[in-house]
C-alpha cells in the first residue's frame, strides 16, 4: 500500500505537468484545428531560459526560491514571444491550406527548435540546480518533496484561472466564438487574428511553466527533452477529448497515473523481463484501448460545428 501511494502522488505530479501542456494543444486545436507539434519544443525553450537565469544569477546570494521566481517569468517571456512569432511566420499563411501541409510544417518546426537549441545550449545535457528544500515531506509511508507540493499546488491554481478567463472574460468568449465561425465573429467585432495570437501565446506560458517545473523536478536540461513530454501530453488531449479543456486535465492526470503506477509495478508484472524505463507500454497502451473503444475521448472530443 505504501508503494501504491507513493506511485499516486507521483502520477498526479507527472500528469499535472503533462496537463499543462495538453491544455495548450487542445486550446489550439479547438480553434484553428491545428496539432502544434512544436508546443512540446516551447516547453524545452522554457527549460532551458530557466536554466540560463539560474546560472548566471547563481553567484547572485538570493535563495533558491527567489532565483527560480526569478526565472519563471523570463522563461515565460520568451515562451510567448517565440510562440508568437511561430504563429506569424509558420502557421497563418497556411490557415487555408490543405490540413497536411501544417502538420509536416509544426513537425519542421519543431525541428528546427530543436537545432536551434543545440546549437544556442550545445547537445550536452545539464543539470539543473537544486532550487527547493530536498527533505522529503512524510506523509505517514508515502513521502512528497517540497517541489512536488508546488507543482501541484501552481498547477491547480493555474487550471482554475485558464477556466475562470475562457468562461468568464471578454476574451474566453471571444474564443468560444472563434472557435464556432471565425467570420461571423469578426461581423460581431471580434478581431480573431488578435484571439488565435492570445491563444498561442497562453499555450506557451504553460508550456513554459511546465518546463521549469519539469527541469526542477527531473533535475536536468537538454535540446531534446521537449519531445517525449509533448509526445505524452499529445497523448493526454486525445486520450481526454481533443478540443475539451477538461479532457486535457483529465487525459493528464489519468496518463501520469497510469505511466507511474506501470513504472511501480511493471517489473513485478514480468517477472523483471522490464523494467520500469519501459513504462511508456502503458501509457500508449491505454490510448490505443481509449480509443478502439470511445474514439472521441474520455470526455468527448468538443470542437465546434462551423455553419
């Protein structure tokens, strides 16, 4: 039992980052109906300026937490100013195009953030510093760090104001309208240039909030390290309703859950034939039965029906 919580806390650690990052697929895809495979890039992007502040204010004195707040906002910075300028320069003048022609450029996109990268960062991975207390909280068994206590706790708060501003402001409406027909909200003056940008940009705050608590989590930074968790929190969008933003929380949590728990018990299950490093079976394994079973998602694909 002690192993089963332990494994519960960090599956919701695990999906909670993953969620972050689903959200900004599905929130693009509700709208444009567009898979931005370079979001799992922002998030490396992000990472990797966190990384670079902490560094270079290292010698500084302030604490750990402070470097790190420090960090956090010119992570999202530049997140939003590169998202931005991908939006502009890759994927609008497509907006009429055939559907495959931006997906192979979000894929090259992504690749070419990826090179980028290496060259600015060098393909070596880095560690990140140790920011936070490492004492472990005891929990009675179970034990839950200090920097997992504040990824779920900014998570949580994140996901109730993501939910507060698409329901309740001028500009979640505007995006509800979007999403429904571009044109007739632009004959209600909703300038839909202007919300796909704000849309784009949200997405990269998260994913950039997502790859400083990743670095601060796993302890390490690299050019390639934004493909597996965006390939995962692709996963999740679908696994939960592509387009429904519950769904991207859900499908998070529920992948993080099931690819922690398989970490934890998948050695015992195969008699040690694999190990914990072949987690991913499980992770893919539940999207592929999700969706023989509800092709929609867990809570139902929710993408507008344009007139």
């Amino acid at each position: 039992m002690e192993t089963f919580l332990q494994q519960i806390i960090n599956g919701l650690v695990l999906g909670s980052m993953y969620a972050l990052v689903a959200l900004g697929y599905t929130m693009v895809y509700g709208i444009i109906g567009l898979i931005n495979f370079a979001h799992g890039d922002v998030l490396m992007v992000g990472a990797l300026v966190s990384w670079t502040v902490v560094t270079v204010m290292a010698g500084s004195g302030l604490p750990g937490w402070a470097l790190m707040l420090l960090s956090l906002p010119c992570a999202i910075l530049v997140c939003c100013a590169l998202n931005f300028a991908i939006e502009k320069v890759a994927y609008k003048p497509l907006r009429s195009a055939p559907r495959l022609a931006p997906l192979i450029t979000a894929i090259g996109m992504s690749l070419l953030l990826q090179t980028l990268a290496m060259i600015v960062w060098k393909p070596n991975p880095k560690p990140y510093p140790q920011l936070l207390p490492i004492e472990p909280i005891d929990l009675g068994g179970p034990v839950i760090s200090i920097t997992q206590c504040i990824i779920l706790g900014s998570t949580a708060c994140i996901l109730a104001a993501l939910m507060w501003l698409v329901n309740r402001t001028k500009l979640g409406r505007a995006m509800r309208a979007t999403a429904e027909n571009p044109r007739v909200a632009a004959l209600m003056g909703v300038k839909p240039d202007m919300v796909i940008s704000a849309t784009f940009i949200i997405g990269a705050a998260l994913a950039a909030v997502a790859g400083v608590m990743w670095a601060a989590n796993y302890g390490t930074v690299q050019h390639s390290m934004g493909f597996l968790p965006g390939l995962k929190a692709f996963t999740a969008a679908v696994l939960g309703g592509i387009g429904n933003l519950g769904g991207a929380v859900v499908g998070g949590l529920l992948l993080g859950l099931v690819e922690a728990l398989g970490a934890g018990y998948l050695g015992a299950l195969t008699g040690g034939v694999l190990g914990s490093h072949y987690a991913d079976i499980f992770a893919f394994a539940a999207l592929i039965l999700v969706l023989t079973l509800r092709p929609q998602g867990l809570l139902g694909e929710r993408v507008a029906d344009r007139a």
